[in-house]
C-alpha cells in the first residue's frame, strides 16, 4: 500500500489533495452521473449491480464517500485499507473481477469532466487517471487474495454455486428462513458467524439478473446456510423488493439458488472475553443471532445481552429460539423493546420496553461500558444506536456495525 508515495509523484498527490474540497462537494453528483454512463455504455453489469440501490440514491453516496475517502489519503492508502476490505468482501461476492476495474476508471474520469467542465484540466484529469490506476490496483489484489482463500477452503468455490432450498421457515410475518444444502452434494465452507453470502436470481420478467446479500442466521458447522430474508413491502419512496418478494413468493422447497461464498468483516471476536451486547433492530436480528448461537456453543461463560427492537411481536423473528437459549444459559439476558406492542406482546417474559431504545434505558440494563457492542439494524436505528453508545462514552475501538446496503455516516 505504501508503495503509492513512490509510484505517484508528489505533483500528481498534490493535484489529487487539491480536488478533495471539490469531491465533497460535487461527489455525489459525479458518481450519478457516473453510474448513468458506465450503464449506458455497459448494460451487461447491471447483472451484478443492485439496482435498487442505484434508485434510492445509496450506491452513489457510498461509492462519493469512497473516492473523497482515497483522494484525502492519496499518499496513504493504508489508512483506507479497511474500507477497501469491506468494499472487497462486498466485490468478491457479487463477482467483481480484475477487468471490470479500466471500465470504472473509464467512467469515473468521464463523470469528473462532466460535472465538473472546465474547471476539469487536462492536468486534474491526469492526475486522477494516474490515481485511480494505484487504487484500482490495491483494490484487485485484496480482492485476488479473498477469491483465492474462498476457494481454498475446505467445501469451498469461486463464484457462484447452486444450492437446493432444503427447507422452507417463516419465522413471523415478514421474514422466512431458507436452509441451502449444495446441489452437487459436496461441504459447504465453514463461516464466521456475522457473515453474508450473495444470492443471484433469475426473475421471470426482468431483464438483468439480480444479486442480494443476505446474512447467514445460524451458527456454523452444520451442514448447511441458512439465510432469513424479510419480505420488502412498496412503501411511499420505494418499490417492493423483487428479490425479497420473489423468494417469498416463488422459491419453494426442492427448488434451487445460485450462493457465493460466504463473506465479509462484521465477525464476532472470539479472540476476546470482554461481555458483548447484541442490539438488533427488524430483520438486523439475522447476522446478531448466528453470532448469539456461536458464543453459547464457543464461550458459553461469556457474558452477553440481546436487545431486540421491532414495531411488535408480529414481526419478530427468533423470539422463542432467543428465549430457550435464555433459559439454557446463565450468562445469556434478553430483552425485547417493541415500538406498538400488543396485548399478548405485553405477556411476554422478555418484553421490557415500549417505544424506543434509548441512551438511558440501555444504561439501565448493561453496566459494563467497556462491553464490545455488535449492533444492525435500519440507518435510521443504527445512528440512534451509535449515538447512544458515543455519548455513554463507550470507546470507538468496541463499537462494531453492519450496514444491509451501501455504508452511510452514522456521526451525522
């Protein structure tokens, strides 16, 4: 990574640092514009692109963040290099390769001219092209280096790989569990609980196919994925999720799903004894719960507590499984917040507030600041979340989230 201070001169680094003002600025408005060119020119990679996301306005927020993120550490690429091997995790599942990196670049460079007119020199787009060819560059190897160790393992494979929907769950009213055996019989390779695979469908009328990330919600080593995927309604900004809703509706036992490899960097620590707090919220309960169902098998005297939000117990997938494994483990607490709770929800052991998660209430039910704190759930959630855990005074260092979708800034 160092090897940037030598391959681009200190004239280039000094054209990159002087466009940084000018990237948070127009960011957002050249990556638009950036997506809207490479997919009129390559309609082909829209098999591997979330459309939704593109919609919604989230992939180019994250892909500003990244290029203003590695403008303003040009002559420092190690201190990106965790956001390089977060957006790795995420390439390698979708099936980024080596040669769709000169298409980006292509477009990028087109997209900063665009937006941006004269005030674009032929030096600034220079500078930039030489830029881009260095990051693009420590981009492929981290991920050439995930493609090969996801293959090396043990019931491993490269790519995509057909699984059997062995069986078929709903585990509440908008979500249902999917356990995937592979097709050719063979292992599946083993997983840190927290990771996701991607799952790529052909939908009967869509011209592209379409690839989602789903957490795997159970624990390891057993023989099979399970993934637990909330159905998306349409609401008043968005359309109903064509994924979500085809595997709901259309996938049934017997049938069959193209996986990757599992992946991705939201891991429980097992290296540590530290107490965790486990603080989901909707359908963020998935990769929290493989990470519960890991530490009581692994670390069953570790100390932990589960927090669940959701609008009511309708909606609340894991409930009696979070319960049982309550009951069985001392160290294990659960407490459940719901938004609208009904009657029957009311009765239930674990219920403990209505309304909210707040700052106060959390400090009522943990005592231990220096806890690591695992949390997932919808944007809006995770910065109250966040925010809740930074004004406690809990350290940077024990904080640990994941986004479903395109990372946002939580401190604003």
């Amino acid at each position: 990574m160092s090897a940037t201070k030598t391959l681009l001169s200190k004239k280039t680094i000094e054209i990159i640092q002087s466009t940084v003002p000018v990237l948070e600025q127009y960011g957002e408005q050249i990556t638009k514009r950036f997506y809207q060119l490479m997919f009129s020119n390559h309609p082909e990679l829209l098999n591997i692109f979330n459309h939704a996301h593109q919609k919604q306005g989230r992939q180019p927020k994250a892909l500003a963040a990244s290029v203003y993120a590695a403008a303003k550490h040009i002559d420092n690429l190690e201190a990106i290099l965790p956001v390089v091997k977060q957006i790795g995790h995420k390439h390698r599942s979708l099936g980024v390769k080596k040669e769709h990196y000169p298409i980006v670049g292509k477009h990028l460079l087109l997209a900063i001219k665009d937006v941006l007119g004269d005030a674009a020199t032929d030096e600034v787009i220079e500078a930039w092209r030489e830029a881009y060819g260095v990051i693009a560059d420590v981009f492929i190897q981290v991920e050439e280096e995930m493609y090969r160790e996801a293959e090396g393992k043990t019931g491993g494979w490269k790519d995509f790989r057909r699984f059997v929907v062995q069986r078929k769950v709903k585990e509440s009213d908008v979500i249902t569990s999917f356990y995937l055996v592979p097709e050719d019989g063979g292992e599946v390779s083993d997983f840190l609980p927290g990771q996701y695979v991607s799952v790529k469908v052909t939908v009967p009328g869509e011209t592209y196919t379409h690839i989602r990330q789903y957490s795997l919600s159970d624990a390891p080593q057993k023989g099979y994925y399970r993934i637990s995927v909330k159905k998306e309604a349409a609401t008043d900004t968005q359309p109903a999720g064509i994924v979500s809703n085809y595997l709901h509706d259309h996938i049934q036992e017997g049938d069959v799903l193209e996986l990757s490899a599992p992946a991705g960097d939201f891991t429980l620590d097992m290296a540590k004894e530290t107490p965790v707090v486990f603080i989901s919220g909707g359908v963020g309960i998935t990769p929290l719960f493989s990470m519960v169902n890991t530490l009581v098998t692994k670390q069953p005297e570790r100390k932990a507590t589960f927090i669940h939000a959701a609008i009511n117990g309708n909606v609340h997938a894991f409930d009696e499984e979070l319960a049982k494994l309550t009951n069985e483990h001392e160290s294990l607490s659960y407490y459940i917040c719901y938004e609208s709770p009904t009657d029957t929800d009311r009765k239930n052991p674990h219920f403990a507030k209505e309304g909210w998660i707040t700052g106060e209430w959390l400090q009522t039910i943990v005592q231990e600041k220096q806890a690591d704190f695992y949390f997932c759930g919808p944007v809006p959630f995770m910065k109250a979340i966040y925010h809740a855990l930074k004004e406690w005074g809990v350290a940077e260092a024990n904080i640990h989230y994941e986004f479903f979708g395109p990372a946002s800034d939580l401190t604003k």
